[in-house]
C-alpha cells in the first residue's frame, strides 16, 4: 500500500466516523489508533488485508 493510498483509507474512515456523530474523544481515539494500524502495517510490509489473520495480530 502506498503513503497516498493509506492517507486515502485514513480519511475515508475519519469521514464515515464523523457520519456516525460520535464524540470528538472517540473520534480522536480511532483516528489515533487506526494511524497505528496503518503504520504497523505499512513497516510489516503488509498491503492486503485478506493477508492478514488474528495469529498475526496476537
């Protein structure tokens, strides 16, 4: 996944949780937590999410 595409998925997800009128906290929460993700992601050299399993996360 590129750093253009990753920055795409981010605000996708940032637009669809403001939708969904949850509160700045959790807002700011999720977008901090899922930029982790990403990183995590992006270093594990992992670009398709079907790739990954929960031993992988564990």
């Amino acid at each position: 996944m590129t750093s253009t595409q990753s920055t795409q998925r981010q605000q996708y997800r940032c637009t669809w949780i403001v939708a969904v009128e949850l509160a700045d906290a959790t807002i700011q929460a999720r977008q901090y937590r899922l930029k982790q993700f990403v990183r995590w992601c992006n270093d594990n050299g992992l670009d398709n999410l079907n790739d990954l399993s929960g031993r992988d996360l564990h």
